[in-house]
C-alpha cells in the first residue's frame, strides 16, 4: 500500500488524484453531517414500512404496515363535521322560523348562515345590505311590498313573485292607457291623486273617483298598499320606479312588474329560513 501523501501547505492528507499539479486533499465531511445523513436513511425505511410511499403500477403504491391513508382520514373528519352539523340541521327542520327567531342559539347560527347566502343569491339584485335598487326593494325598511312577517318572507322566499312556481305571488297591474281602461285624461288626474298622497300637488274629486274606482282595489282605499295583492304603498314617498309625476304616469301606460326567482328547489329549506330570518332582522321585519 502506497504511502498517504500529505499537503504541503495545510498538512491534510491527499486522496492521490492530481490535475495539472492541483493535489485533491482528502477532507472527510463532517462528522454531524453523516450522522444526519444516516438518521434520514433510517428515517425513510422506517417511513417506508409504515407509511404508503412508494409508487408500483399504474395508479398503485406501497400501503404501509399502519395501512394510514389521508382520504380515509378526511372523510373521519367529514364525518364529525357532518354529525354535529345534523344535530343543527334537525333543530332547524323541526323548527318554524318563529322558533328559530325566539331561540337564540337557532337564531345565531341562522344570522351567521343567512348573511352568507345572502351576500351570494340575493345581493346582486337586493344589494349588499339589502339597501336595494331602482326596481330592486329595498328589505332593510319597513316598506313591504308582499309583507314583513316572518311567515310572509319566507313565503316571498320560497315562491318567489311572478316567477315559475305554482305556488308564487301574483298578481298584475293592468295597462290602463293601452287597453283604454281609463282615458289619458283621467290618467292625469288620477296621476295628480297618486301624487298628493305623499303631499306634492293638490288632489281632485275628478282624481279620487277614478282612484277609488280603479285603483283601490290593489292599492287600498288611502293607497297605502294592500299585501295580499301585491299592491305596493303608494302614500310613503318610497318608490319601486322611481319618483315623480312622469313615473307614476309611466305606470299607467306600460306598467311594470318585478320578477323574484323562487328558491325553493335551489336552496335548501334550511338555507331558506336562515336567509328569512336574517332578511328580517335588517331593520324592517314585523
Ligand atoms: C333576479 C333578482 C332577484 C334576486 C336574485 C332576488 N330577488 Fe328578491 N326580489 C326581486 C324583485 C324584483 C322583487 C320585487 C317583486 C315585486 O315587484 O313584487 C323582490 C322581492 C323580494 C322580497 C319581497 C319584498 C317586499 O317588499 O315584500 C323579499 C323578501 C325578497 N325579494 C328576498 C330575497 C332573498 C332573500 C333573495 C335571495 C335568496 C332574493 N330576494 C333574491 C328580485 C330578486
Ligand atoms: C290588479 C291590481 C292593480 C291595480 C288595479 C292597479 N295597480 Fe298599480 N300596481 C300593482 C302592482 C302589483 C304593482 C307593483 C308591480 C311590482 O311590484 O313590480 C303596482 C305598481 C304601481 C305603481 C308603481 C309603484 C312604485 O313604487 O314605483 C304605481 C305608481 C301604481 N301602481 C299606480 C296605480 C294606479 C294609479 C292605479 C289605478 C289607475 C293602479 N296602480 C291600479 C297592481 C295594481
């Protein structure tokens, strides 16, 4: 064996290997560095047999001895997550939205879901708040069109108004000027009536008669509205379609009508009464 040759430099031991004169000295790694290095080793053994790791095949791999896997382990997880959910879910089934409303814990959970679904399915037409739009009411006030009862939104809710549901809320202004129900001439004095309900422009009997004959009947002898009808307030300065004279006149002669889906079938009763009660904690509820 031939003689380990040293650096002259540094004293290090060479391993023999030169390169135009450059000597390779023998530095062995450090002694921590191996020791992790075999600690990894055993540690991926260990793994290797215990763990699945190791792919064999299409679409197969190693088990491991434990036979762990982390899809079994979330669908436990799930599970619990599912069974105290059902316990919630079955308080709400059992419950009407009165009872909901009456049991603070329901009702918190209920606030917690409803702003939820809220903000998803019904802010792009309602609003964030339920703050409305132009032909989009407004839910955070006492103005209700079809109701503010917990019972009436969530009918509202479910059926939805003018949509495709059987069940849903109907009903229709008739086009008084098209269908020369009433001639232009008392749809400027009945226009003049509607106006002085809110106290802009002065009422005549010419106006009230046409009123009385032709518009109580879905919008209440003093125009404040009538809810089974669908009717909305007239008196309370508050409008679907916006304010004025030439508005209300516009209603006459090509009247409009809000279309609100139905979501029974698309949300779930639960969701259902969480979002009524939480539409009718904004501020109007009755
Ligand atoms: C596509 C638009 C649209 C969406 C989405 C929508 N709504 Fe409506 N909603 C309307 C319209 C339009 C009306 C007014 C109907 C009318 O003219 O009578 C209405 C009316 C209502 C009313 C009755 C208001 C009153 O004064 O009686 C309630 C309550 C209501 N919506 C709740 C909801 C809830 C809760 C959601 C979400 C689950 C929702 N809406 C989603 C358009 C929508
Ligand atoms: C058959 C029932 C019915 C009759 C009769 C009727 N209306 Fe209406 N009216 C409605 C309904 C329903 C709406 C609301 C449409 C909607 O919610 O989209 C409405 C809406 C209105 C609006 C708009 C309200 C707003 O907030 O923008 C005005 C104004 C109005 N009616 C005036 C009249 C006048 C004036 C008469 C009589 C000449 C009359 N209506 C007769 C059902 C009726």
């Amino acid at each position: 064996m031939a003689q380990k040759e040293h650096d002259a430099l540094t004293g290090t031991e060479t391993t023999g290997h030169e390169w135009d004169g450059i000597k390779e000295l023998n530095t062995p790694l450090p002694r921590w560095w191996v020791y992790l290095l075999w600690v990894t080793v055993i540690w991926a053994v260990v793994y290797y047999v215990l763990y699945p790791s190791w792919p064999i095949g299409l679409g197969d791999y190693t088990k491991g001895v434990l036979g762990y896997s982390s899809r079994a382990e979330l669908a436990k997880e799930l599970e619990a997550v599912k069974q105290s959910r059902a316990g919630w879910l079955q308080r709400f089934e059992d419950s009407t939205v009165e009872e909901v409303a009456g049991d603070p814990d329901l009702l918190n959970y209920a606030m917690a879901g409803g702003r939820v679904i809220f903000a998803d399915n019904c802010a792009p037409c309602h609003g964030s708040g339920g703050q409305g739009a132009p032909a989009y009411p407004v839910l955070a006030d006492d103005d209700w069109i079809w109701g503010g009862t917990l019972e009436d939104i969530l009918f509202t809710i479910r059926y939805g108004v003018r949509a495709t549901h059987d069940e849903t809320r109907l009903s229709e202004m008739p086009n008084f000027l098209a269908d020369e129900i009433i001639t232009a001439e008392e749809a400027g004095e009945v226009t003049d009536y509607v106006m002085s309900l809110t106290g802009a422009g002065v009422a005549t009997v010419a106006g009230q008669t046409v009123f009385m004959e032709q518009c109580a009947a879905c919008h209440g002898e003093d125009g404040k509205g009538l809810k089974e009808l669908g009717g909305p307030n007239l008196a309370d300065g508050i409008w679907l379609y916006g304010e004025g004279r030439d508005a209300v006149m516009a209603q006459l002669g090509n009247p409009r009508h809000g279309e609100m889906p139905a979501w029974v079938g698309r949300l779930d009763d639960v969701s259902i009464k969480q979002v009524t009660v939480y539409v009718h904690s904004l501020g109007g509820g009755q």
